[in-house]
C-alpha cells in the first residue's frame, strides 16, 4: 500500500485548561488527486485524535504538522527553526524559539498520543515515506514562499502579522483582502502536480464563494483552515517530488534516524543551504515526471 491520503493539521501549541478552552485547530485531509476530503476545526488534543481515527487511512496516511513535534533542546531554539531564518529570511520568514521550558507543546503531546495510536514520527531525513501512518512537522511560510507556484517569489503574503508601514486603523481591511490574494493562489493549485482542488469540499468552496472577514475571531477562524490545507498539500508534494522540491530543515542532528527535530520544507534553489550551486540529490519525481505549473 502506497501514501494517498495527505493530512494538514494547524495545531493550537497550547493545551487549554481547566477555565481555558484551547484555541480551534484546523484539520484538512486531501487524497492523491488534491480532492479535499474532509476539513474543518477541532478544539483539543481529544478532538484532534477523533478526527483523525475519522479521517486517516490505515497503512496510507502522512500527516503534517504546523507546530513542535520533537523538542529536545533544554533552551534556545531547535536547530530547525534556526535554519528557517537562515534560508527563508530574504523571504522574511522566520520562526517562533521553542525548547523544553517552552509552556505551549500541544505538538508534542500530539506526537505522543499518536504514537501510542499506531503512528510513527518521521523526520524525512530519508525521504518520504513509503506507507504507514505517519506525521511530520511543517511550517506553512515556508510553503508559501518555497513553492514557486504560488508566485511568492519576494516575501512572504501579509496574511498574518502587520507590517510596520501598515496603520493599525488599515490593518483589516489590508488583511482580509490579502488573505484573499493568498486563497486564489492556491485555488491556482488545481492545475499543479500535486494538485489540490479548493471547490472539492462544501467548506474549503466557501474559501472561493465568501471574502475574508474583518473580525478577528471569524478571520481567525479562517486563517486556521487555510494553514490546514497548506499543510496537507505540502504533505503532498513531499511525498510526489521528495528532496527535488523540498529540504529538511535541522538534518543535521545526530539522533538516530527518523528521530530528530526537523521542519520539511518546500524550496527554491537559492533556499537550499548550498544556494542552489549543486545538483540536488534525487531531483527527478518519485514516479512521474512534472507537469509545467503556472506561476501567479
């Protein structure tokens, strides 16, 4: 049995507590045609685990993970997160520090909770996986910026944090209509090999149909789904083209294999830590040659 179900997951890193409900997660599965099987949010570890006893398929899965997966750095910042602002801060892409003092390790307790389950962490420090129920840990700027078929090739969208040069008082409306830019770039993702088809699914439709909204919960709220279905794509293309379109972010550590902290990223030649000066290892597709994929 062969990879075929991609699994995006936006995890909240905090837990929650016993006066604190924890934020919503967004949760995207898509199959190896990009149809969007199921997407949504969850609020919890526990419902995060029931979706995916839902929606995982047994011996045909690889779920990426927007948060911390591996921590074993007591302080500073993990070597991946580290090499994120070395390769994609032309971009102005960088990465949030985490060690084991961190407070908010949701992805952690995740990575635990699945493999307990039957899962098995990989680091991608051997390519994609082959079958199994596997997750990985991902970082959708990266995605966006890495992937040249949704044309970012300058710097990151603004769909996040405000840019100093922005007015506080602009700032939603600068907002909403750059997070639309952003979502009619991926609907560009129809037509890209691996595809991923936006209109496929009622909610990930309403995307297309209905502008990003202004408030900030209901922004929020969309903002998550859309990280989900990043991640799912991106689970995606590393499983299709493997190192050819992507890096592994801290493949450097000296854990046994399959066991270290990494980020698997997309990536253009100048991403790479050689610059894009030597031939990438493995740079045909795992089974196919690409399609040409329009730029936006």
């Amino acid at each position: 049995m062969r990879i075929d179900r991609f699994i995006g997951i936006d995890l909240a890193w905090a837990q929650g507590g016993a006066r604190t409900q924890p934020n919503e997660t967004g949760v995207a599965a898509i199959d190896g045609h990009g149809v969007v099987i199921d997407c949504g949010w969850t609020r919890g570890l526990d419902e995060t685990m029931s979706w995916l006893a839902r929606t995982a398929v047994d011996g045909s899965t690889l779920a990426f993970v927007d948060a911390p997966l591996v921590v074993d750095n007591p302080a500073g910042q993990r070597t991946c997160e580290r090499e994120v602002g070395q390769r994609y801060g032309r971009w102005k892409v960088s990465a949030n520090s985490t060690n084991q003092s961190s407070p908010r390790q949701a992805g952690v307790r995740l990575r635990e909770r699945l493999e307990e389950s039957g899962w098995s962490y990989d680091d991608g420090r051997g390519g994609p996986p082959a079958d199994g129920l596997v997750l990985s840990e991902c970082y959708p700027y990266t995605t966006l910026v890495g992937a040249a078929e949704l044309g970012y090739d300058r710097e990151r969208p603004t769909y996040k944090r405000r840019p100093a040069g922005v007015p506080t008082a602009q700032w939603r409306a600068v907002r909403a209509a750059e997070c639309d830019r952003l979502i009619g770039r991926m609907a560009g993702l129809a037509t890209a090999d691996p595809a991923l088809l936006l209109s496929s699914h009622p909610v990930s439709r309403h995307l297309l149909s209905e502008p990003s909204p202004r408030t900030a919960a209901d922004y929020k709220h969309r903002e998550d789904l859309i990280d989900a279905l990043l991640c799912a794509w991106t689970a995606a293309l590393w499983c299709r083209h493997g190192p050819a379109r992507c890096q592994v972010l801290g493949a450097d550590s000296s854990l046994p294999a399959g066991q270290a902290p990494t980020i698997i990223a997309p990536a253009r030649p100048e991403q790479r830590r050689d610059g894009g000066t030597r031939p990438i290892e493995g740079n045909q597709p795992l089974d196919g040659p690409a399609r040409a994929v329009p730029r936006h």
